[in-house]
C-alpha cells in the first residue's frame, strides 16, 4: 500500500484528483464469531424456544383452569353427599328387615327405605318413633307411601338406643302423643362416625 506521501498522490492532488481514501488496517476476525448464519441460525433457535415456551405457557394456564374447575366441581359434589352418621334396619319379630334408615346430620335429613313388602292399610299409616333410655317414644314423623321418605330431625332426636315404628290411624298421632297401635318394625341405631 502507497504511503499518504507518495508522489501518485501528489500529482494526482495537483491535477485536482481527490485522494483515494485509505483504507484503515482491517482486524483479522476469524473464528465462530464472525459467522452470519451461525449467529441467524441462534437468532431462529432463540425464536423457535420462545414460540414453544409460550405454547407450554398457555397449556398450562389451560391446564390448571381445567384442574380448577374438576376441583371445584368434585368439591361440590362431596358437599352434597351424605354424611350418614347413624344407621339402622328396622325388622319385624321375625327379624325379616321392612326398612333401612339413615340419618345425615349435615342436612339434618333422616332417610327411610322400604326393604321388605309390607304396605300399610288405606286408613292406616307408619309412624317413627325414637326410643330413648330415660323417657318414653318421641314421634320423628310419618312415612308417606313411597319407597323412600325423608324427615328432618336433629341428631338429638336420632341419637337414642333404638328407632321403632308403629301402625297409627292416618296422618300419625297428634304430636306429644304415644304410639296407639301396634310396633311393626323395631331396630337398634348404630353409630357409625369413626
């Protein structure tokens, strides 16, 4: 290369020529550094990663919403079932069980269904009573003539040795009233909280 002060400059400098412009020094760069496609290719990778870390992203969000929604649902579906905290079969003399009866404290619901056969007279209904140790038969109300009735009652009333139920005149007896007919089915209550 022509130093600055080279005599073609000069003359070329008089003639009215502008100068070629010199050229700095280049560094030698060399190595991976200095490769385009090394660093487009990282470039598209970097993009490709970011694209699958956002759709994973998204799935998850997706995911946990679902997980949500089936958490809440089974929670609500445990709420509404049954705590059955006492339970009885209540069998005529023969020990032949007529009716099985539960009783939900969560709900306050005492659950009657017929088992056995027996159907009750046109004029004639069954009644439950509660059994207690101290005191005589508490009426926990009247079963309908479906094969399964429903009471509200509170655990005080249920929580008593045995449950009974007796054959009164239709719609029960009056309330505070004992049992006027005969005890058909009779069964001890069983606790069954653990």
């Amino acid at each position: 290369m022509a130093s600055p002060n080279s005599d073609s400059d000069l003359t070329a400098a008089v003639a009215g020529d502008p100068p070629k412009p010199i050229d700095p020094p280049q560094a030698e760069m060399g190595g991976w550094s200095s490769s385009t496609n090394l660093w487009r290719g990282l470039t598209s990778m970097s993009v490709g990663v970011a694209a699958v870390a956002l759709m994973v992203g998204f799935k998850l969000n997706s995911s946990n919403a679902k997980l949500g929604n089936e958490v809440e649902e089974l929670s609500a579906r445990l709420s509404a079932t049954p705590e059955i905290q006492y339970v009885a079969v209540l069998a005529d003399d023969k020990a032949t069980a007529s009716l099985l009866a539960t009783f939900d404290p969560k709900s306050k619901r005492l659950t009657l269904k017929r088992v056995g056969g027996f159907v009750a007279p046109a004029d004639k209904s069954l009644q439950l009573w509660a059994l207690p140790h101290n005191s005589g038969p508490k009426s926990l109300g009247v079963l309908g003539a479906d094969a399964v009735t429903r009471l509200t009652a509170s655990a005080s009333d249920v929580n008593v040795p045995a449950w009974a139920i007796s054959l009164e005149p239709k719609g029960g007896v009056p309330p505070g009233s004992a049992p006027t007919g005969p005890v058909l089915f009779k069964g001890a209550v069983i606790e069954t909280s653990l």
